[in-house]
C-alpha cells in the first residue's frame, strides 16, 4: 500500500487584512477562470496550472538571493525552499503532460500565461513579498481542493485510473504497478506542503508567529530527478 502523507483538507488561511482579502479574491478569480475553461478535464487543468505553480518559487528564490546579496545577510534557508518548490511543481507539470498530452492550442495557452503571470508576480514581489507568498499560499489552498475533486473523478469512475508515467514512479519512488490515484495522492501531499510554507513565510513576513510543526509532510522524492535513459 502506498504510504501518503496525510493532508488536512480544512486548512485554511483567514485573511488578516487588505493584503491578504485581496490576495484570496485574485486567487478565487482565477479559481473561476480555471473552473469555466476546463471544467471537469483535472489533466489539462493541471498542465496548465502547474505551468504558473512552477513560477512563484523561481521568482521568489531569485528575488530573496539578490536582496541577500545586496544585504550580505542569511536568508535563513528560504532560497533552497523556493528552489525546490519551482523543481517539484515542474515535475508536477512533466507528469500531468504524459497523462494528458496537451494540444498544440492548450500549448499556446501555457506559453501566454507563463508570460503574463511571470512578469505580474515578479512585479509584485517586488512590491510586497508576503502579499506574493500570501496569493502562493492560496493559490496551493485551491490546488489541494481541485486534486481532492480529481481523486474523486477517479474513485467514481469518471477519469480513468491509468498506469503511473514512469517519471512520476522514479520521482516520487513509488511502485511499479503504482497509478493516477497514487500520482494525484502525492501531488497534493505537495501542494499541501507548498500552502503551508508559503503562508508561514507570508505571516512571518507580516510580523507574525507561526508554528513550523503545522507544516504539512512533503512525501519522499528521489534525490536525482533525472532518469537513465
């Protein structure tokens, strides 16, 4: 039996202010968008979604190692995080392209949105760092509840429960005869693990106190994520 990290599906941020109200109705706003284009159609909405997942920790690593450098001062482990985040949420988006095979139109779309969505939250990092980790915290709140409908989708019987891609079993070190259901059940244990870390940096940039220990589990992953050919 696969061994996944349990993950509290009643986590939720309450917005503490502005900031925070506006940084949950962007994320609904894109929640909406996301549920009017796809759908029921969880493998093109992950390839999409996982495509902008994979740019909040890249921007936010770049950002944190220029401002460490600019202060000479210790980033206090952020940039390793950060790093790994943009790496797990690509591995995400690798394996969701082998379920889903996107379209060369679905294709065109992941290129415009990357672009658009990089450069806004780069700008708003820039601007407001714990607003930035705030909206990624939220962005990870919805990304648990759309893997949670998806497993549903499979349970059900209306997705297919296919045979795991062979990179999501050497990744996320799961067995050979591992599937979808396995893949979608780590994939959210990380995006869980994402949501809790980045509203921990967000309070802890606002000044608040935050409890490392309600951190969710992150599942195991391979230490090469590179497969032999």
């Amino acid at each position: 039996m696969l061994d996944t990290p349990e993950v509290d599906l009643t986590v939720h941020h309450k917005p503490a202010d502005l900031a925070d109200r506006i940084a949950l109705a962007f994320t609904k706003l894109l929640r909406f968008c996301a549920d009017t284009f796809f759908a029921k159609r969880y493998g093109h909405r992950a390839i999409v979604l996982e495509t902008v997942a994979a740019v909040p920790g890249m921007v936010g690593a770049t950002l944190t190692h220029l401002r460490c450098l600019r202060r000479m001062c210790d980033d206090k482990g952020w940039i390793r995080t950060l790093m790994e985040e943009a790496e797990n949420e690509r591995m995400h988006l690798m394996t969701f392209i082998e379920v889903a095979k996107p379209s060369l139109f679905e294709r065109i779309v992941i290129l415009a949105v990357q672009w658009v969505f990089y450069i806004a939250f780069f700008f708003l990092y820039l601007i407001s760092a714990k607003t930035a980790h705030r909206v990624v915290g939220y962005f990870e709140e919805e990304a648990v509840i759309s893997y949670t409908h998806y497993l549903a989708e499979i349970d059900e019987g209306r997705s297919p429960n296919v045979p795991a891609p062979a990179i999501a079993k050497h990744y996320w070190k799961l067995p050979d005869d591992a599937t979808l259901r396995d893949v979608v059940l780590v994939v959210r244990a990380d995006e869980a693990h994402h949501r809790d870390v980045n509203h921990g940096f967000a309070s802890e940039l606002g000044g608040i106190e935050i409890d490392h220990e309600k951190v969710a589990p992150y599942p195991s992953h391979a230490d090469d994520i590179r497969m032999s050919a």
